[in-house]
C-alpha cells in the first residue's frame, strides 16, 4: 500500500507548482471535516458549501499561508475556515433586508417557557463562570468568542505573543468546562 502524501507536501505542491491534483487530494481530505465544521458554526447548507469553495479558493491563490512551525496543518486550515465563515456571516447579515427581519420577529417560537428558562440558567452558569476567570483569561475569551477576532488579532490587538494568547484561551476553556461541570453539567 503507497504511504499517504503527507498534509505539508500537498500544501507546497499546491502553493510552488500549482499542482490541482495535490488540491484534489486535500479537498477530498478535508472537505467534510470543513462543512461539518461550517455547518454547525451557521447552521446553513448554503453558507457551508460557499465556505468550503472559498477556503479552497484561498489555498489555489495563495491567499493565507501555512507556516509549519505554527502548529498542525489541519488546526490552520480550521482557522481559516472559522475566519471565512465569520466572514461569511457578516456578507449575509449586510445583505438582509429589513423585511426579512420584521417577517421573522412575527414568528412564533417553539420554545417553552421551561426552555427559555433553562437558556437563562445556562446562560447565567456560563457569565458566573467567565466572571471567575483571571481578568487575562475573560478578555481572551471575550475577544475570541464574542468578537470573533482570530488569535493572530488579538495577538497583535493587545501586543500579546501568539502562544500566550493560545495558551490563554486553551486554559480559560478548560476552567469554563470544570466550572460548568461544577453547576451541574456542561453546555450541550
């Protein structure tokens, strides 16, 4: 059996000789991995098949490139498919018109009351929580998840190193998920 081409030397043959079939190979590696990703960040088909297009569209043109030194491949490639979404999202919300907007606040949900109740509780679990993190750890988190600015921005934004802004959110993740435990379950 031939050894699988690692991630790296399809990459460079991709980025240096414009190889389409080293793009082939990682598409079929990863697409799926890309649209479940996207899919569950927006939770539209659309937006997952046009973000899957876009990130290999980034690769071929060479628009956001991959250093080794900085972790995994796939990690990178997540990244830039988290970025691309965000990005995505942001069209899309440009483009909505106002009707649409006001049709949807006619419906009614189907939501109980002991379901917006629990989303409170969650939701107050979640700020108490954040609240008990280091002030470093909050902003990290704030900055990442709420803003939705990369690590590289907030790197950059608050004159952090990179690895220290990972490590940051790495550790405010972990004492979010003890803390949740602690309340009575993690967040599903």
């Amino acid at each position: 059996m031939p050894q699988e081409i690692k991630d790296i030397d399809l990459y460079r043959k991709v980025v240096d000789d414009q190889d389409s079939s080293a793009l082939r190979q990682l598409y079929r590696k990863y697409e799926k991995l890309i649209y479940s990703f996207t899919y569950k960040m927006t939770g539209d088909q659309e937006i997952a098949e046009e973000v899957i297009q876009e990130v290999f569209l980034k690769l071929w043109k060479k628009h956001a490139p991959y250093d080794h030194t900085k972790g995994k491949f796939s990690s990178w490639l997540l990244t830039m498919t988290r970025n691309t979404c965000l990005d995505a999202l942001k069209k899309r919300k440009k483009h909505e018109s106002v009707e649409y907007i006001e049709k949807d606040s006619l419906q009614v949900s189907n939501e109980t009351p002991a379901d917006i109740v629990e989303w409170k509780e969650k939701g107050k679990a979640i700020q108490d929580c954040i609240r008990a993190l280091k002030e470093d750890q909050q902003r990290m988190v704030h900055l990442f998840y709420f803003k939705g600015l990369t690590q590289q921005s907030i790197s950059k934004d608050t004159d952090t190193p990179l690895g220290t802004v990972k490590g940051r959110i790495r550790l405010a993740l972990k004492h979010l998920h003890s803390c949740l435990k602690g309340k009575g379950g993690t967040m599903e």
